[in-house]
C-alpha cells in the first residue's frame, strides 16, 4: 500500500477520525490509483463501502475550492442510487464545510435545471448512462465535459450485460476525446471475468493503466436449503407447501428479503403469507407492476425498519442499502451462482458478520438445482454473464446523437467507436452500414435521399438535415423499450353473469398497478388473476386501461406464470446434471427426491452429464419424446420448435411441446418408438447442428419472438419512434407496426443492418440460439435413446405442465382449423 | 361464400373474388405508406408498395378477374401517387393496362389519382353498393375502411388475423396492402354495425380462409 491515511487533505482525515472510522484498505487503493493517474476497476460485495472509495479522489482533490466547472460523473443503472448516493453524499461534504458542489440529473429533475446544468456545471453530477448520451447530443458537450477529470460507474456488472451497457461505452469514448485528463473508476460486483471488466473500462483510454482492485471476501454467506416435513411438489412454481414454513423463519427474524423469479411468484407467495398471518406482521409487496407510488412507500417503510418481510422480484436486486436485513430467502430456482451470491450480499450489508440465505424449491427438479447453487455459492463460484458486445441499433442511435452534437468526418467517427469496448473490432463495412442507415434507411433500394436524415458536406462532414432530426433524436433516446403496459384498476364488481357483455365500464376506482397489454389479450371477462396481492377479476378495457374487480373466488383460474426473465446457467446446468449421474451425492437429497432419481434408473435410464436422455412413449392416443438437455426454457423452445418442422418432414405428425428450464416434450399422432427402431427416424439426423441452419431461417420468418426482438432494436434505432413531440403513440400501434415493417423487410432484405441486429440479439435472448447450439455440439453422437411403454418417472413434471403453461407448434393455423370444423359441426347439427 | 344474393370467392390474400363479374375487390391498399414515413424522417422499408402490387398480380392472374375495384385508401395521402419509385409506377401501369381498373375514393385518397382507371365516389353493382366507409342500416353494401381482424380462442390456443365480416346486409373487407394493421370486430369501432346473431366471419389463414363461429370471439 503506498498510500496512506496521511496522503489525505487533513480535513478529510480529521473527519474520519471525529467519526472514529479509518478508510479500508480498498477506499486508499482507489485513492492510490488515482494518485498514480490510472483508471480502476474496484471488485468488492455489497456492504463494502464501495461508494465512499469512489469519492475520495475527487474529495481530496476539490478540497482547496479552486477547482472550476465539472469534475466527477456519477453514473449508476438506477436514478434511485443516485439521489441516494447524493445524500451520502452531501452529509460528510457539509460536515467537512468542503466548498463542493453535488446535484443530481435523472429524469425526474426539472427542465431548467437541467438547461442550467448544461452551461454552469455542478462540480460532481450524478445521473444515469441515458442523461449523458442526452447531454452528448448537445453543441455544448465540449464545453461542458472539457473539464472533466473522473468518471465514477457503479454496478458496473449489471449495466455491461444490457443495451444500456453499449450505450454507455460509447458516451465513454466521446467523453475520452472531449476530455484529455480523464481517469475511470468503476465499481462492480463480484463477477466471472473481472479482466473483461477492466479492459472494458480501459479501452476508451488506451494509453492509460488501469488498475485491478480486488477486496477480500469478507465472511462466507450461511446458505441452507428448506428443510421440510411437507410434500414436495413434482411440478408448479408456487411453492405452497412452503407458505408455514416460511412464516415462522419469517418470525424469528428481524426483517427478510424474499425473492422470487417472477411477479406472479411473488403474488401468489404474498397471498399465501397473509393467508396465514395471524400476527398480522408487517409482510409488503415489491415488483415492478407496482405503482411507483407503491413501490416507494414500500422502500421507505423498509428503511425505517418498520417491516418484518418483503416479497420482491429483481426489483431489489440493485439498490439502496438496507441494513437491517437479517436473511434472504430464494424461493423457486436460483438460476446462478452469482445471481444468487448478489441476493445474498443484500442481506446484512457488513463485511464481518456472514449473510445468511434460505434456498425453497418449488418443485423437485428445483430441489437440484438449489442443490447445485449450494455447491457453487460454498466455491465462491461466479456465473456472471460477461459484457455483451456490439449492437447496431444503439451504434445507430449513437451515431445519429453524435450529428446532433456537431457535424462529424465518418474516419474520425469509426475511429472513436472502436474504443468503446462493446465495438473494438467492428469492421469499417458495417460502421458504413449503420451510417447509411441512420442518413436514409440503408435499403438497397435507394428510395429515400431526399428524405435523408443526415446530408454530407462538401468537406466531407455528416450533419443533419434540419433541427427536427435533433428534437426528434431526443425524444427516441435510451435502451430500455418498455412492453406496452395497460393500467390495472379496481372497479366495484357488478355481480358479473356468464354470457353477458359488460358495456361500459364507470372509470373511477384506485390503480393497482400496470400489467403488461399481451396478457389481457387472452382473457374473457369474468378470468380470476392474481394481483396486487388480491384475486382480481376481469371486466373489460377501455382504453389504457384494463378493469378489475375483487373476486370471491379462492384459486385464481389464469396462472399467468410467464416465466423467469434468467435462464439456468450453464454452470448451475452442467452441476444438476452431474448430481443426477453421481447416486453417490444423493444422500443429501430429500427422501423423496433421492426416490425420484432411482424410480428413474430404474424404470428409464439417468440422464448422463456428456449424452442427451431422449425417452419415447405413449400415452393416451398420442406419442410422447421427451428430452433432458437442462439448457433453459428459451433454448429448449426454440429446439422445440426445429424439432417440430423435422418431425413433419419425418411424417411423424407432431401436434405441439412443451418446454420448462430443464426438459423439452414433443407429443404427435406418429408412433416415434417405432420409427426411430425401424431407422426412418435417427435422432442423430434430428439433433443434428444443421437445424440452425435452413430450419431456423425458415421459422425466423415467422416468428413472434423475432418479431418482439425486432421491435426492441427498431425502436432503439430510431426507425420507429417512442413517442411524438406532443402526442404520445401508444405501445399497441408500435406494436402492430412493427410486426409489418418486420414482415416487409425481413422478405425483401434479409440482411438488412436491422435485421442483423435482431438476429443477433435473439441469438443470445429470446430464443438463446448460442447456447443451443454449444448443446448440439456436446451431445453430437452422443444421444441415448430409451423407448418406454409408458411416463418416465422424470418426465412427469413436464407432462403435469401440459395444460398449465402455454403449448407451442402449429397453433395459429390449427386454432383456426379447429374453429372452423367447429362452425361446420354446428352448421351440421352435431353441437 | 354467400352475400346479398351474391356467390364469392374470398380469398387468403384479403382480395374478394366475385365470379359473377369477373371482378376483384380489395379494400384499404394504402400503397405508398411507408414512404409517407420516411418524408417525416422515419425511414420505414421502401418495399410495402412492391409487395402489395404483387399480391394483386397474383391474385388477378389466379382468378383471372377482368375488373379491379378498390374500395378506397388505395394510397396512403392524396399525393402519394406522385411518390411512387420507377419500378412500382411501371407496374401499376402495366396492371391498369390489362384490367379495367376502378379506384373509389377513401378517407385517406378523397381526390381522383393521375393514374390509370377511373376514379369514383362509390358504385352500384348488380344491385350492391360498393363505397368506402361502412353504414348503419344499409343493405347490400360492400366496403373496407375499418381493418377487421378476428382474434379466436379454442382449446387453449389463440390467433388473431384479418377477417371478412358480413350479416348478410354489410360486408367489411380486410385491408389488402402489406402495410396496413387491424382493428378486433369486438372493439367500439364496430359497435352497432351488425347484427350479430347473422355473422359470419371468415379468417385469412396461410393458404386458405378460414369460416369461423363468432362465438369464438374474444377482444384483443
């Protein structure tokens, strides 16, 4: 350590001291990199009083109130941790009497300050990576970032996995060139490739060292998994059986975080804790369907202490430090390893004393998987994505934001965008791609060059074509494309008769909260859900707006389990199948799943860790395959779906799947068994590779998936527009157009700069291509094939999914064939 | 399909076949769409036009229908015949060339087109009314206008598509052009235009239409 307590201004070390705290030893590593003109990359868990060690530097260095103009940018994934961090702040800069200047920007903050902002500067702005690019597109930019001497990023890990990540390394790299004596210090959890993390903040500034920080661990978390007396459930998310059990670890302590996967997760868990809080503890509700007005008072009461449990989703997962936790629990699959570790880390913000964590399964191939996470988390093991690289849609955006701020040469551009980490290695090709298709729409047909967005300059500087382009710009700006969403509010129920249509629907009633519109297409009038922690049920939309009223009923009839946002890791994945093929670890198993494996071998065979299980049986009128290949819902849905268009063309007559995170069932008329004994089926030939091929070309087509994923990277990329100065679109017209502007160009150009960002987003998100295709080549002539007369005691699970979860394969057209057969019948009398 | 009197053909393409008189219908084209976009700096795939054109050269030459009757929005704005690309002029009038083209005029295209054809308010055909906007009341009236889409639910699965709507009085033809969205039948523009108890509703499917029950209906 070369830098000690000593090298700070006295009246920061004065301040320490009256507090009786000494600064960690990572706060003065931060410090000392600074000191060495080097960025930082500082890795350390929660608690860690990481905040802190970003500002020293800046502390020490604006203590002598002759610094001018801005000096440090704050920038965090949440406007929430900004105002905190302003706070924490703002109270030792006033109790030092330091002449430093702290304000926020987020969204929030008012159009004249922010103008103000612009021109007279605080010395440290906090904000998010959306205000900077929005700042960036001003003339001013230079001006106003000229100065700039530190940049601080918090929650590092969990912005470079996101478009918000692109977006933010290449504000990085123009803020490099606006400013020459610019160093970074990020802060990140721990994560699986800090080094990817460190050149990720290294690469705007390639002369510059950057320093690797590292704290110790602190103690190692306590982590158990619910140990019950009930029965586990084969199949479900809900983890009822649960409910006691949890209520009385809830009462012996303080105040527990429980985490679910999903929202409706945590409804049903919310439910089933008040059900039986005869206490009545405080237990509150936390997801992002919430009202924000919800959510806050939720926070707050919780920073009060005033709350015994919160039942959230990862909603909580970032944030504000909440240090009465005392235990967190996961209830339903962990997914990660250090998805799971970060939870945990929100429990007991200390370093000293150990977090500690109560794993639930829902269901008894969770019972594995929390098995697994037991292990990993014992290892310290990380599973963290790593950053994502290169999207043409915020490259698009960027480069349209960089013509608002001033006219630019397309070299010098490149040249800049090849130091933000995300787009090293972009080829000059496709940096003309993008360029082409922000001035006019980059089509082969070239159409629209009077309409042209950006002209070129006899010199040879892009600009733009009028200042609507600009305006227009900034209204479009940001990443996060928000699913439409309909509000929820509760009406007074008007005794609802089946067969009656509602007619119009009194407004008035309170919000409960916001619901994603895809949802309420599906429902009839009369559907129970589950909502706001209350059994709901529907009575009809009007406009924005979706109508509910408190229902009698006990079970609510739609599940509405949609589905984790996270896939299993393949870490997590590869450890479930090694516990299934080591009978020798099945000892700390519960009975009844321990049970479950050996049924198994002994009635199937057990999936292997290096081979892919494929089991075919009938059952009913139909023939089921079954596969084990633990990859994760998305991946396992889009096999599904290749595997449906190979089996028509085998003549084996598939009717449609089904997919949960760890198998895949196939079900159809055609006897599979028979099949693939007689050689006209080799599965070999069905799982080969080449479905990625001319098989996902053909569903990419079609797809509603690709469509979603289109929409998203259109938006961001400016050829649909969020919203109108004045008038704001809503989410179901940007929908609805969308979907047929992707039909129109996916036919005439499909390798149009958009559609390449599509693919390659689907690729890694909605239908996880990367992964299923590392699957494919693992398993390549290794497929076990065990034909049965009847359910495996591992295919179970699924098959009690099947009319619970929604079913895939042909449903549009045969929706339609069935109901028109069915218009026939009664045509014919027969109904 | 049986309508006022009247056998058709409807098709998957959206495009009402009339074997009577050897005529086609289509409804809502609103051919140059997209580039109406771009003009506002949206720069929307210039392909929509192109496609639209070819879905009506196929349909005509599989029907081998002798008249084209649009029944109003065929361009998107007033002026966007003028917006057409080389090719796309070309081929619309190579297809006004071979068949006797009448355009009426729509909310969107109120004014006659320099194209050719004949453009006209509305027209009276073996009895029918052929017009733009749908009415109340009106018997024997063939229009588009609204965009219907159904969307159906049965045994768990759903699907939403274009749709032929009619009770024998008022048919409503689904939009044609490539570039045009839909609007459910259950949804307040439709309200009172029908009588429900004689519905029928015919779905656009991939290489067939489908006749569906209405009491299959949901919104959405």
């Amino acid at each position: 350590m070369g830098v000690l307590l000593t090298d700070l201004p006295p009246v920061i070390t004065d301040w320490f001291a009256a507090k009786g705290w000494a600064p960690r030893e990572h706060q003065l590593a931060v410090l000392e990199s600074w000191h060495a003109k080097a960025s930082a990359l500082l890795i350390a868990p929660t608690g860690a009083g990481k905040t802190l060690a970003g500002f020293l530097p800046t502390l020490s260095d604006l203590v002598d109130g002759e610094f001018e103009g801005l000096h440090t940018l704050y920038i965090s994934p949440l406007k929430a941790l900004a105002v905190d961090v302003a706070r924490n702040l703002t109270t030792p800069i006033a109790e030092m009497g330091l002449p430093i200047k702290v304000e926020t920007r987020t969204g929030d903050t008012p159009a004249s300050r922010r103008a103000r902002q612009r021109v007279k500067p605080p010395h440290i702005l906090l904000t998010t990576p959306e205000q900077i690019a929005l700042l960036l597109s001003h003339p001013q930019a230079e001006l106003l970032f000229g100065s700039l001497r530190r940049i601080v990023l918090d929650e590092l890990h969990a912005l470079v996995t996101s478009k918000r990540g692109e977006l933010l390394s290449l504000a990085l790299a123009r803020l490099a060139k606006l400013a020459p004596d610019l160093r970074i210090t990020a802060l990140s959890a721990t994560v699986a490739r800090p080094d990817l993390l460190r050149d990720w903040i290294a690469q705007p500034l390639p002369d510059k060292p950057t320093h690797l920080l590292t704290t110790s661990g602190g103690a190692p978390p306590v982590l158990e998994i619910l140990d019950t007396s009930q029965r586990l459930p084969w199949a479900g998310h809900s983890a009822n059986y649960a409910h006691h059990d949890l209520y009385e670890t809830i009462k012996l302590h303080k105040t527990t975080l429980l985490f679910v996967n999903t929202r409706s997760q945590a409804e049903m868990l919310f439910q089933g804790l008040w059900a039986i809080n005869d206490d009545m503890l405080p237990i509150a509700l936390h997801h992002g369907s919430l009202s924000v007005e919800q959510r806050r008072k939720v926070e707050s009461a919780m920073v009060e202490g005033r709350l015994k449990a919160v039942v959230c989703t990862s909603t909580l997962d970032l944030g504000i430090d909440w240090g009465d936790v005392d235990l967190v629990v996961q209830v339903g699959a962990p997914k990660g390893s250090s998805r799971m570790l970060q939870r945990i880390g929100r429990a007991n913000h200390r370093l000293d004393e150990p977090s500690k964590a109560l794993l639930v399964p829902s269901n008894r191939f969770e019972v594995l998987e929390c098995e697994a996470a037991l292990e990993a988390v014992a290892e310290s093991h990380q599973d963290s994505e790593d950053p994502i690289t290169g999207g043409y849609d915020v490259l698009a955006q960027h480069v349209l934001g960089m013509a608002c701020a001033e006219p630019f040469l397309a070299d010098e551009l490149f040249e800049e965008i090849r130091r933000a980490w995300p787009y090293r290695d972009l080829p000059r090709a496709q940096f003309d791609r993008v360029l082409d298709f922000v001035a006019t729409g980059g089509y082969a047909l070239r159409a629209y060059e009077r309409y042209a967005r950006l002209k070129k300059t006899e010199d040879g500087h892009w600009r733009i074509a009028n200042p609507q382009v600009a305006q227009q710009y900034r209204l479009n700006i940001g990443t996060i494309v928000e699913e439409p969403m309909v509000r929820v509010r509760l009406v007074r129920g008007r005794g609802f008769k089946k067969g009656q249509t509602t007619g119009p629907i009194g407004a008035g009633g309170r919000v409960l909260g916001e619901m994603e519109e895809y949802f309420f297409g599906t429902l009839l009038i009369g559907d129970t859900f589950m909502f706001g922690g209350e059994i709901v049920a529907f009575e009809g939309m009007k406009d924005n707006e979706a109508f509910v009223s408190r229902a009698q009923a006990s079970d609510p009839k739609i599940p509405s389990y949609m589905g984790g946002r996270f896939p299993l890791s393949t870490y997590l994945a590869e450890r479930v199948r090694r516990i299934m093929d080591s009978p020798e670890e099945w000892t700390k198993l519960p009975d009844q799943v321990s049970d479950w494996l050996r049924l198994q071998r002994d009635i199937s065979v057990l999936p292997r860790r290096d081979s892919l299980l494929v089991e075919t049986f009938p059952r009913g009128a139909q023939n089921y395959m079954v596969c084990y290949p633990f990859e994760g819902r998305l991946a396992h849905q889009t096999l599904g779906m290749l595997l449906t268009r190979r089996l028509e063309r085998a003549r084996a007559r598939p009717l449609g799947f089904i997919a949960s995170e760890y198998a895949l069932a196939i079900w159809g008329l055609g006897d599979l068994s028979g099949l693939i004994r007689t050689d006209r089926l080799s599965l070999d030939d069905l799982f080969s590779e080449d479905m990625l091929g001319d098989d996902l070309e053909d569903w990419l087509d079609e797809s509603a998936l690709m469509k979603r994923t289109f929409r998203n990277c259109a938006i961001i990329a400016g050829l649909i527009e969020r919203r109108h100065p004045g008038k704001e679109k809503t989410g179901r017209q940007i929908t609805m157009s969308s979907d047929l502007i992707y039909d129109v160009l996916y036919q005439h150009e499909p390798d149009h700069i958009l559609i390449q960002a599509t693919r390659h987003d689907a690729a890694r998100g909605l239908l996880d291509i990367e992964r299923l295709g590392d699957m494919l080549r693992r398993i390549r002539s290794h497929i076990v094939h065990k034909p049965l007369e009847r359910v495996s005691p591992l295919a179970v699970p699924l098959m009690l999914d099947i009319g619970k979860e929604p079913i895939f394969g042909e449903g549009r057209e045969s929706a339609m064939a069935d109901a028109a057969d069915e218009l026939i019948r009664e045509a014919m009398g027969q109904i | 399909m049986r309508f006022a009197g009247h056998n058709f053909e409807p098709l998957p393409s959206g495009a009402l076949h009339w074997p009577g008189q050897q005529t086609l219908l289509v409804a809502d084209l609103h051919l140059e769409k997209m580039s109406s976009f771009a003009r506002r700096g949206q720069m929307l795939p210039p392909y929509d036009t192109g496609m639209t054109l070819a879905r009506l050269e196929a349909d005509l030459r599989r029907t081998g229908a002798k008249r084209l009757i649009s029944l109003g929005d065929s361009f998107h704005r007033a002026d966007a015949s003028s917006l057409l690309t080389h090719s796309d002029r070309m081929r619309l009038d190579a297809l006004t060339d071979i068949v006797d083209c009448i355009w009426l005029s729509g909310n969107h295209d109120p004014a006659p087109h320099a194209i050719g054809g004949t453009c006209l308010p509305e027209l009276e055909l073996a009895g029918l009314t052929l017009t733009h906007e749908p009415r109340r009341g009106a018997a024997g009236l063939i229009s588009g206008h609204l965009h219907p889409a159904a969307h159906i639910h049965i045994e768990g699965r759903s699907t939403r598509r274009p749709c032929f709507v009619h009770d024998n009085r008022l048919m409503i033809l689904p939009a044609y052009g490539a570039s045009t969205g839909s609007i459910n039948i259950m949804s307040p523009a439709f309200i009172g235009l029908f009588n429900w108890p004689g519905l029928e509703v015919t779905m656009l499917g991939r290489d067939r239409t489908y006749p569906v029950s209405p009491k299959r209906l949901v919104r959405g």
